[in-house]
C-alpha cells in the first residue's frame, strides 16, 4: 500500500485522482499529499476551509519552527499549488503562494582515491555494485537501480536510461570494460547469454530495489564527513565534475569484480540474491587495486558456535536435551550433511554449491527469511489511516525464577492477562472492542532473563453500541491533539489483578514446577508471604503512541521482527572475540 493510500481525506482522495489523471509520478502523489494532509492537521480542519492566511501562516511554520530545507518547502508549495488550483479550483489564492529562493551551492566532487576509499566502505555487494555505475556512468541512484538487462547497449557501448529525472530517457556512454564488467552481472543464468539477454531484457540487473540503499551507513564516514546517505550524489558528481571517464571506469570495473572473491562468480543477479552470506563476498579482498582499507573481518554467531561448542559440551554434561537439538540444527545449517545444489557457470567454469538451511527459529542463518515472511503477513494486518501504540506488559523480578522453569503455563498467563485488562480497560474507557497484536520477549538488551508482551494496539474500533468506529481519546480532553490510549495506571492495576489471580490458580491445582532451592514455595505461609509481596508492588505496564501524527506502525514491527528468531544476539552487536570472551 502506498503511503497516500493510507491518507483518509476526502480533498486528498480527490487530489491524488487529479494526479493520476495527469499521470504524475507515485513518488510525487505521496510528496504533495504528504504536505497537504499535513498542512490539514496542523490546522485541524479541511483544506477546503482554509485560505491565504492559513498558507502564509503554515509557510512561516515550516521555515520558522521546523526549519525544513528548500526542497521540502517547494514540495509543500507544489502541493498546496495543485490542490488550490486543480482541485479545489481557486487559481486566484495560487498567486499568493510563494516559492522559496533555491540557495546557490557548489557540488562536492571527491578526488580519485576519495572516490575509491568511499566504495569501500560499502559491506553490501548488491549495493556496491549500484554505487559503483553511478561512479563509473555517471547515474543517479534511482536509474542505476532500475537498470534492466536490456538496456545495456555492447555494440553501441551505451547504456539507456528510462527511468531519469522527469521521466525523460538519454542514453549514456559507457566503455567497454565498463560494459565487460556488467556483462558477468547482467547474465541472467548460469549459461553464455548475450548482452540483450534472450528473455527480452526485461529482468532487472539488480533484481529488486536495493532496499536501505539509500539510508545504509557503513562503518566509517564517507571522505567528506557525511554519511553514507550521500554516497550516490557524490559519485555522480565525481562523474560529472571530475572530467575523467577513463579512470572512473578502471577503478568501477575493478570494484565490480568483487563479485568474483573465493572463486564464486556473481555473473548472475539471481546468484547474488540466492548467496547464502552475501557478506562474506565482499571481505577483504575486495577493490586491491583502489587501495581498500584493511581491517579484520567482524565474528559472526555460527562461527563462534562452530569453533566452542564441541568443548562446551564437554565441558558441560548436564545440558539439556532442547538445548542439544537446536544446537546440532544450527551446526548443520547450510552444510553438506543438509544436502543441496550444485550451480555451473559455463562463462567462468566456476561451481557454486548451496547448502539447504535448518530453518530452526534460534538459528542466526535462517532468521532473516523468517522475519521478512512474518513482516509481510503481520504488515497486511495493519489498518490504513489508524494511530497504533506499543504497550508493554512486563513480569516483575521475582517471577523470573519460577517463570524459567514454568514456560508454557506463565507465559501463556502472561498473555492472557495482559488482553484480558486490554479488553477490559479499553471497553470501560473507550467504548469501543479493542484488537492486538501481542510478541513475547524473554531478555533485555543486557541478555538477563526478562519476560515481557509487547503489544501493538490499535487506537480505536468498532464500538458497542452500533455500527460506527470509535477513536480512542482523552476521556476529559476531547480536543486533546496528542493520541491517547487509555491511561496507564488502571491498566497496570487491572493486568496485576488478572496475572495474581490466574498464579493462584495454578499454585492451588499444583501445576507448577517447584525447584527445591526455591524456599518461597516450601509451605503455605511462606508461598502467601511471597504473594503478599506481588501484590504491593508497582507493576509495570508502558504505552507508547506514535511520536508523530504520521508515524507508520510498520517501524514497530521492525523493532519486534529483531528478537522474533535468530536469538538473543546477532551478530552486527559483536566487536571482536577471543578465546575467552566475546565483547
């Protein structure tokens, strides 16, 4: 769903179809009805209902208070532009509208080696290689990524560009080692294919978009002080400025054979998408002829617990047997003994074997397939043009003992409390029936044992009382701006409630597991003591709205999907190791 998709505003719905009419770019309807619905919300009432002085106004807020830069303020004067003068067909308020004066700046072009030590920086091979064509051709970075097989020109050593600025298309000279070195990219299979491939060229030479491209930040600032954010503007700009296309194609030829590190030739993009561990490809030796920076490879989960775990179990021969299981799976993972398939490039004479994977949810190898697949059917759940907060239902300390050998009844406790005092709480206040979507985690960042329910609920909902939708809001401030759920110390009260009532439940039909150093439990004095003590503590329950009116739910998602599999830690949170210990 596109973001414009989710701005329910009749002006705006009627906007965006003037637009399509006019076929105006998706990127450009999201740009200008991003800037109108919030020009609507700032004032709280339709655009229909405003005038001159709320544009003046709400041109001096984003200049003076926000502080925006020139282009988002021309973007928001475009859409204001559009909508006055299309949509609501006043063109005589569109006069009064003025557009910002585009300050005058001189491009930064970087130097050879400056433009070299860049590229190097980059860990993603995919990303790289786009980098490297904005480099070596001069692109911008949305023309490198859409680059298709069929637009690479050998015979006329061109590239076509259809997708440039404007939705105008040029066709860009490239030379022929340039071209050499896309070739072994652009094969879409492991078979001779010519440079138009036989399937009309209509694959993409990157396959999907590089998605994070533009926001990745590497380990080490760009030559310049920025971040890696610029990185494609500043290549292009050595391009342009710079004035010395031979060179530029020596080191981008030279960098696109990265690719080719260990023996394993990346001819194909499919080959690069179906690399178990793409960024392996791109350690160390990457780019020797530019002058890649040296530095020692990041340690990585699997091959800490393929180098300790046989003197572990040794050492340790009371673990037990769940443990044993998922660490003989993620051992296993994408070896030989899994079996697998066997690729031939008949280019290179280079075999490349795949290993299947374990698909255990502990394993750090499988996990990224697995968030994205629970990303995409969590991110379709998700109700356009709602406010959705984050409430977390957190154990106190003294239930971590009997919670780690109770899993599967205090967890399972632990959840249906914390809906049932949802429910509860939000159809008290709300008058509304309220949904979640509720993930388990068991650790903190400092990996102690710390059980608690992240929920994403959703502000609002089908009320009781007839078939309408209720907004949640602030029972005594009706025109409250800032999203409200549903206050936060009832609702601690009511979860504390429902979790001690269920836990003496459990406790009086003996279905919990008592360790024997556990003296809380040892008799019934003891044991209401102990429950005495729950009881007067501060449980604690956090709610947290959006930060902006238009944040997007799908950011939160994000933050859960990182604990969902692959364990507690991955392996970006490492620095180094060593035989004795891992920082």
């Amino acid at each position: 769903m596109k973001p414009h998709q989710k701005r329910l505003n009749d002006c705006i719905r009627r906007m965006v179809e003037d637009m399509r009419v006019r076929n105006f770019a998706d990127t450009t309807i999201d740009a200008y009805t991003y800037h109108v619905d919030r020009f609507c919300r700032h004032f709280g009432r339709s655009a229909e209902l405003l005038g001159q002085e709320e544009i003046r106004e709400f041109q001096l807020f984003l200049v003076n208070e926000k502080k925006v830069s020139w282009s988002s303020f021309n973007q928001a004067v475009c859409g204001l532009r559009f909508l006055y003068e299309v949509t609501l067909d006043r063109p005589w308020q569109v006069r009064h509208i003025p557009f910002g004066k585009r300050p005058k700046t001189l491009p930064v072009v970087l130097s050879d080696d400056e433009a070299a030590r860049l590229l190097a920086c980059t860990e993603n091979p995919k990303h790289r290689a786009v980098l490297t064509i904005c480099f070596a051709a001069g692109l911008r970075l949305s023309e490198a990524t859409h680059l298709r097989v069929a637009d690479i020109d050998g015979q006329r050593q061109t590239l076509h560009i259809r997708n440039g600025k404007g939705r105008k298309e040029r066709l860009v000279p490239a030379s022929p080692r340039l071209l050499g070195s896309l070739r072994a990219l652009a094969t879409h299979s492991y078979q001779s294919l010519p440079i138009s491939a036989k399937d009309g060229g209509h694959a993409a030479l990157f396959g999907d978009h590089p998605e994070g491209l533009q926001a990745e930040r590497s380990e080490g600032q760009d030559p310049k002080g920025g971040h890696a954010a610029h990185t494609a503007a500043l290549l292009r700009n050595q391009h342009v400025g710079g004035g010395r296309r031979h060179s530029h194609d020596q080191q981008a030829a030279g960098a696109l054979e990265l690719h080719h590190h260990d023996g394993v030739s990346a001819c194909a993009a499919s080959t690069l998408r179906s690399l178990p561990q793409p960024d392996r490809l791109a350690a160390g030796e990457a780019v020797p002829q530019v002058g890649r920076a040296e530095r020692p490879c990041k340690p990585r989960i699997i091959d800490l617990l393929r180098r300790f775990t046989p003197a572990f179990m040794t050492r340790q021969s009371d673990v037990c047997h769940q443990v044993k299981s998922v660490l003989s799976k993620i051992l296993l993972c994408r070896t030989a003994a899994l079996k697998g398939r066997r690729y031939h490039c008949s280019e290179c004479g280079k075999d490349l074997n795949l290993y299947n994977s374990c698909a255990d949810r502990h394993c750090p190898q499988c996990a990224g397939a697995r968030r994205a697949r629970w990303l995409d059917k969590t991110a379709k759940l998700l109700l356009p043009g709602v406010h959705y907060f984050q409430v977390v239902f957190t154990l106190p300390a003294d239930l971590s003992s009997l919670a780690l050998g109770n899993r599967r009844e205090l967890y399972d406790l632990l959840f249906t409390s914390a809906w049932l005092a949802l429910n509860m709480e939000l159809q008290r206040t709300g008058k509304f029936q309220p949904a979640a979507m509720m993930v388990l985690h068991t650790w903190n960042q400092e990996l102690d044992h710390h059980p608690h329910v992240h929920a994403i609920v959703p502000g609002g909902g089908p009320a009781l009382t007839g078939r309408r939708w209720l907004g949640s809001r602030h029972p005594r401030q009706r025109n409250r701006r800032k999203p409200y759920l549903t206050d936060r110390d009832a609702l601690a009260d009511a979860f504390q409630s429902h979790y001690l009532k269920g836990l003496r439940r459990l406790l009086r039909q003996d279905r919990l597991r008592i360790a024997p150093n556990q003296a809380a439990f040892k008799s019934e004095l003891r044991r209401e003591a102990w429950l005495k003590r729950l009881e007067a503590q501060r449980w604690n329950v956090h709610v947290e709205g959006p930060p902006q009116a238009t944040s997007r739910p799908e950011h939160v998602l994000k933050y859960l999907a990182q604990y969902m599999t692959g364990g507690p830690v991955s392996s970006s949170r490492m620095i180094r190791s060593s035989e004795h210990d891992v920082t």
